[in-house]
C-alpha cells in the first residue's frame, strides 16, 4: 500500500501544475525603454515590449500619460539593471541609455476636471484555457494623487481579439496610500484569475482611471515597477480526486496509529 501511496502523490503533484514557472513577461523589470514621440522634436522613455496607451475624457488620446525614470523604482523593489546586461537599446529610462534600474511614473496631473486623464500599461501573452495566471508587480503613489482607481488587471481575449473576462485588483482598497516607511510607501500586489473557454491570450495590464491635477498641490506621482507573470495548471477532476485518496489513506493511517 506504501507503493500505491507514493505512485498516487507523485501523480498528484506532476498533474497539480504546483511547480514554479519562469516569468512570461518580457522586460518585466521594466529596465528597457524605447523613445516615444510626445510632440514633434520631443520624446519620452517608456517601457520596450510594452504598450502605453493614454487619453483625455474631452480631448482624446495623447502620448505623456507615463514614462520611464530612474527614480521611479527604488527599493524595496528589487534591483535591476537590465538595460546595463543587455546593451545596446534607444533609451534606457530618463532619455539616457544607461540608467539601469528604471520603474514607469503615471502622470495624473495631465487631467482635469471634465478632461480626466485614463493610462494602461499592458503586454499581451499567448495563454490556455483552464490555467490560472498570477500577475504580481510593485505599485506606489505620493500622497497627493488624485485619480479614480489604480488597478493591476488580467483581461482574458479570445482569437480575434473579444474580450471574455477580466479580473483586477483595487489597489486603493488593497492599501496603496498606506504608510510603510518606504519611499512611494511602495508594496507588492498581485492579481489570479482562471482563463475561460476560448481564451487565446492574456492581457497583464495596469492603469491609472480618471486622474486629475490636484489642486491642493504636493506628491501626485502613481509609479510602478517589477512585474511577474506566472501561471498554475488548475487540477482536472481526476487529479483531485487521486489527491483526496491519498489523504484519506494517509488519515486512515494515522487513525491506526491513535
């Protein structure tokens, strides 16, 4: 019976998809940038591999919504240089090629009211229905930033682009303004969700909804930094079930023993 217990945790655990995976990002760390056209002549890092989209409630689309800076991410978030490693690139974050640990700075203070100001950061990743996805990353914001919502999001699109579900996480109701002592009062949050039916590929997203300038002046930054995607294979009822005899056997045991 020893022999038929372990054969049945060894399956369980090969089809629970419990293993770490490596992160599916790419320039998760946000150290590589590429030069954006803000204004004719006038340009501004943001994250390469990345998409950065911003608009104005009134006025519509525009480009200075967010941008890559070599303040934006000090510890706690993890260190890195990546754009250092992996030379060369257009920019590194700040308009300079060698800034090393760079994070994304959200300018809410682009809106006002009646023409609030929206920002998305994403990367699409080809995904699987049935697997869970664990988006995890750095969010913090100065006391002064006036905005809606600050979200970190898995939105979940089939082959041709339809959106099926999307799952986010409040980071205000999560404790974004909460003191910690750390610089932004940065901290990690993180957002799971389970691909539906058809899914074609994930989109790991975070966004700035409705910001204004604040009137009352001070900090109004929202800044970002590190992120990881990762995924868990959901057990098949069968697998669940071959995990639930193993137990019961092993409780059976101890029973034995008592």
């Amino acid at each position: 019976m020893k022999r038929v217990l372990t054969t049945l945790v060894v399956l369980g655990l090969a089809g629970s998809g419990g293993f770490a995976h490596a992160n599916l990002l790419t320039n998760g760390d946000l150290d590589r940038g590429v030069a954006v056209q803000v204004v004719p002549g006038f340009f501004l890092p943001k994250p390469a591999d990345w998409v950065a989209v911003g608009t104005r409630a009134s006025t519509g689309p525009y480009s200075d919504e967010m941008s890559s800076e070599p303040w934006a991410g000090p510890a706690p978030t993890p260190v890195t240089f990546d754009n250092l490693a992996n030379p060369p690139f257009p920019v590194g974050c700040g308009n300079v090629s060698v800034d090393g640990d760079c994070g994304v700075f959200f300018k809410a203070f682009g809106g006002a009211p009646g023409d609030e100001m929206t920002a998305h950061l994403y990367q699409d990743v080809a995904a699987s229905a049935g697997v869970e996805y664990t988006l995890t990353g750095w969010a913090g914001a100065e006391a002064h930033l006036d905005a809606a919502e600050a979200v970190f999001a898995l939105d979940f699109y089939d082959g041709i682009g339809g959106l099926l579900s999307s799952t986010t996480a409040d980071l205000y109701a999560l404790g974004l303004f909460t003191a910690n002592g750390e610089p932004f009062n940065y901290k990690q949050f993180s957002v799971s969700a389970v691909a539906p039916a058809s899914t074609s590929f994930v989109r790991a997203r975070v966004s700035l909804i409705d910001g204004i300038s604040n009137p009352g002046g001070g900090g109004q930054a929202f800044v970002v930094d590190d992120f990881d995607l990762e995924t868990t294979q959901v057990p098949e009822p069968a697998t669940g079930g071959l995990m639930g005899l193993a137990v019961a056997y092993l409780a059976h045991k101890r029973r034995r023993r008592d």
